[in-house]
C-alpha cells in the first residue's frame, strides 16, 4: 500500500458520514484545522489559500492525465475495432471474388432424386446432433452429483437469502441488506466491518444482521458501502482473485451451482476491439446453434451465393447445392 492510500479506509468511512457529500466533508476538514493546528492564523496572508490551491493543482493534473489516458485508450480499441472489421470486409470481399471468378464455382446440379437423398441426410444428420446431444446432457447430470442440492444462481450470478441478497462479476461483489425497521435510518446508525475474510454488516443497538466469515478474501481497501432510500444498505466487496465465481457470500450460506453462471456481458467492452469481436460472435454462433438456425459463417457462405446468383440471372439454381 502506498503512502497515499494508507488512510484511504479512515478517510472513506468519514465520507460516508457526510450526506452533504464532498462540500460538507471539506468544511469538516477545514474546520478541523482551523480549531486542532495553526494552518490559518499561524501562516504569514495567502499563504493557507496558495497551499490549497497547490495540492488542488497537482491533483486536477493527475486528474486531466488519467483523462487522456482513458480517451486515448478508448480512441486505441475503435481505432482496433475499425481495422478488425476492415480485415473483415476484405476477406468478405475476397472471398466472394474467389467465388465468383471460379469456373467451377463448386456449384452443381443435382437431380430431383439426388435431391431427396440430401434432403433426408439432413434429417437424419440433424436427429443425430439432437441425440448425442440429449445424450451428452443426460452424461453431465451424472457427472454433476457434487452439484446435487446446490442453488440455482439468481439472475446477477449470486444468491436471493432471507436476509440479504447479493450478485458477482468475476472481479467484484454487490450486496444488498434490507434493515426492515419502520423508520428512515441515517448513515451514522449503520455499521459496516471490512476485514480481508470476514464482514460485520448491523445497526446500531441490533442483532448483526451479517457477522460470519466471508467465502473468499477481498481487497479491503476498495471495499464501501452506501445507503440508499435510507433503508437498504448497499455494500460493494472487490475480489482478490478475480478469476473465480464464488459459491456463496459467507460460509453460512448455502451454496450455489457455480456450473449454472452465465458469463457477464457487461464487461465486454472493457476488451480490445478484435478480442471484443470474437466473444460477440462465438456468443451469436452459440445461440444460432441453439435455435437451430445458421451460424455467422454459414450465414455469410449463404450470402455470397445469394449475391452470385443475383448477379447471374440466367443460370438456374434450383437445382444447386453448395459442397
């Protein structure tokens, strides 16, 4: 932890004492050392106002720096993106010039007989796909006994409990604890414990609500938590190891099927433009395959004959397959 970080966890939770936000918050800090140190009278005129406007300089230029850097981040992945999807429309391009500069075309005429034969291949190549299939999932319920009795995650990747509910990415974790009391509370009756494997979440003068060992460790120092509509408490935990789901939110819990996680899409554009591009389309083929319909590049062959055909109007193709 650096210098500047190692009062962040203090610093953060007298934030969250101020519902007038950042303005109440200097004011506290400024009256402090107006009363507890002589920053004010004991400095020769202009001198308090010069170091406040230094420190507020050096900050807006870290500020304005890491602005660029995000900008010139984001200008990187359109600029990749942008020349993905021309590689793209040149190999489109290519390949429907291959296409239709080829003599043989791989197209050919079949007969009406030769017709039904692949039409009823199809089929039964289709209801072959569809058995292994029933197959394979009925092998990955055997397989899955350590699985029995587990949750079904909720729609965030979490669980819905009595108490609380929470939802995950891979990175973080979002917790929300009704308080259930009949009046709107204040952010100063609430009390929220971070520790690296363990979270305390109560009111003051109640029964903890949550006081238990949590299922993995998290970075202490990004953890927070806020009230919203004075009567949820919304509690926000970063991950260490951002590579896992977690099972559940404290050991107590029951746990879920982590088999059964959808992955967050959400994150998707936080990747570079060409590793952006192959997730959305192996994610499109997944459900095309799904509904039975054809994928991308099935789609695209399907295309670059129909664009063939329309710029050869006098050649038949009823009768025409593509091998």
């Amino acid at each position: 932890m650096s210098e500047s970080e190692k009062f962040d966890g203090m610093l953060l939770a007298m934030a969250q004492q101020h519902e007038g936000g950042v303005k109440q918050l200097l004011y506290t800090f400024f009256g402090f050392l107006y009363r507890k140190t002589d920053f004010f009278h004991g400095a020769a005129p202009g001198v308090p106002r010069q170091t406040v406007i230094d420190a507020m300089k050096e900050f807006e230029d870290h500020a304005e720096k890491k602005r660029m850097e995000v900008l010139k981040e984001k200008e990187d992945r359109e600029q990749k993106l942008k020349e993905h999807r021309e590689k793209q429309k040149q190999r489109e391009a290519e390949e429907f010039a291959k296409i239709s500069s080829d003599s043989s075309a791989k197209i050919e005429e079949v007969t009406e007989d030769e017709a039904n034969k692949i039409i009823e291949e199809n089929k039964r190549n289709q209801k072959a796909e569809e058995n292994d299939k029933n197959s394979k999932s009925d092998k990955d319920e055997e397989e899955d006994e350590d699985d029995k009795g587990k949750m079904k995650p909720n729609a965030g990747n979490g669980a819905d409990l009595e108490k609380y509910s929470w939802v995950q990415t891979l990175g973080e974790v979002d917790l929300y604890v009704p308080t259930g009391v009949g009046f709107p509370l204040k952010s100063k009756d609430v009390v929220v414990d971070f520790k690296q494997q363990h979270l305390k979440v109560s009111l003051k003068g109640h029964p903890p609500i949550i006081d238990a060992e949590l299922c993995k460790k998290i970075k202490i120092e990004d953890c927070y938590w806020t009230l919203e509509d004075k009567k949820l408490i919304h509690i926000f935990l970063e991950k260490i190891n951002k590579m896992e789901w977690w099972d559940c939110l404290v050991v107590t819990d029951p746990l879920i099927n982590t088999k059964k996680v959808q992955p967050e899409n959400s994150k998707l554009g936080d990747l570079d433009g060409e590793t952006r591009s192959m997730v959305e389309k192996m994610m499109y083929d997944q459900r095309q395959k799904e509904m039975g319909k054809p994928t991308s590049d099935e789609q695209k062959k399907h295309d670059l004959l129909a664009k063939f055909m329309k710029q050869h109007p006098e050649m038949d193709f009823s009768n025409a397959k593509i091998s």
